[in-house]
C-alpha cells in the first residue's frame, strides 16, 4: 500500500527545545515537501525537495531545517522551536511537483 | 507572487444539493489540483486538471486556464462529502504549489 508517515501524531514541547518530525514514503517518489497548515491560512510551503540531496526554501523556511539523504525520507527539524510554530504539519510526496501529491496524516505540533 | 482566491469560504447544504466551488488565480500555472480535507484532517487528491473537464464519479472539476479560474462540482451531496476544499497551483517554472484557503463545506442529513 502507498503511504506517506510521518511520526510522531502529536508533540507538545517547550520553546527551544530541538525536535525531528520525521517522514518516510514507500512509493519512490522523488519528490517531498513540507507543509504547515494555520487557521485561515490553507497549506503554506516549508520546505521541498526535487531528489536525493537536493533542496530548497517554500514560502515559510524560517526556524526550520530539512535533510534528503535518502530518497525515502526527509525529515524536518526545529532547531530552537517558538511558540509562532505551533501548527499542523503535513508531510508529502509525489512523482514530481506537478503530479499527485500523497499526503501523511499530519503531526499536530504544539510549542509552549 | 501568485495570489489563489478560492470562494465561498464556507457553505452549508443538504445532503443531496448540488454545490460549485471557485479557485481565481493571479498568473499562469503549468498545473492544479484540487484536494479535500476531511474532519479527521486527511489529505486527499481529487483532480490534477491544468486545463479542461474532469469527472470522478460525483464529483467533477473544469480548468479554464485562459481564464485563470477552475470550477469544482459536487452533485447530490452526500455527509461524508463534508471537509475543506482546497486548490493548488503550480508556479510556471517554480517547483511550488500554491494553496488557496480552501472552502469549507458542511453536509447536514
């Protein structure tokens, strides 16, 4: 079965604290991303990556990190998290930007 | 940047009613996709539709690319179609999509 999963569901930590959500995909996809999504706001771009080692900055980069060593994960790290972090995020997955996008089930972090 | 304007914000129907969702967007796009987002949170593709007419059971979406705006159709609305519909553009030459706001959609039995 195709799946997108992230880990963990649910965090609540505290401000400055570093944490790791991580991201895995079974269907060899080459290309990831990073989301956050805020009330009224829709789904806003963090990170994306086009392939192995390779990344780039979405339209909310800030306080946030990424790695693709491998094709099938790509974690996201906070190094020192602040509470304007708190959100959900989603992870996903796709053949290439354009096409169908598998998307995990979320982590709902919460930073106090 | 791209601006994607989508509308209502959020409607309230019967079950069995009909419903059309709007997606504007700003400049030109090389593609976009429609998602739903149930209550639980999931993230579901419904259509990847650059341009055209596309059907999927009761569901149908029509792109007008010229036009900059697509069309999401919901026919004899069911609880389950309940959740928020998002439209996703693809940046001419930019790896992105960009996410409208999404309309919210409650089915009452």
């Amino acid at each position: 079965e195709a799946q997108v999963t992230q880990n963990p569901r649910y965090l609540i930590t505290v401000t400055g604290k570093k944490l790791t959500v991580t991201c895995s995909q079974n269907m060899n996809h080459e290309y990831m991303s990073w989301y956050r999504q805020d009330p009224g706001l829709g789904l806003r771009q963090i990170y994306y990556s086009m392939n192995v080692e390779v990344t780039d900055k979405g339209d909310v980069p800030e306080g946030y990190k990424v790695s693709r060593k491998e094709k099938r994960n790509f974690p996201l790290i906070l190094e020192s998290p602040s509470p304007n972090q708190t959100s959900l995020y989603f992870c996903a997955a796709s053949w290439t930007v354009g096409n169908e996008q598998f998307f995990g089930p979320g982590t709902r972090l919460t930073v106090l | 940047g791209i601006q994607v304007e989508q509308s209502p914000p959020d409607l309230i129907l019967q079950e069995g009613a009909n419903s059309t969702l709007r997606c504007n967007f700003s400049d030109s796009v090389n593609n976009l996709q429609w998602f739903h987002q149930n209550p639980w949170g999931q993230l579901i593709n419904l259509f990847y539709i650059p341009s055209g007419t596309k059907q999927n059971g009761r569901l149908s979406a029509t792109t007008v690319a010229t036009e900059r705006y697509s069309l999401l159709y919901i026919s004899s609305s069911q609880t389950t179609d309940s959740g928020v519909y998002f439209c996703a553009v693809e940046r001419d030459s930019n790896y992105q999509l960009i996410w409208g706001a999404g309309t919210k959609l409650i089915i009452k039995p």
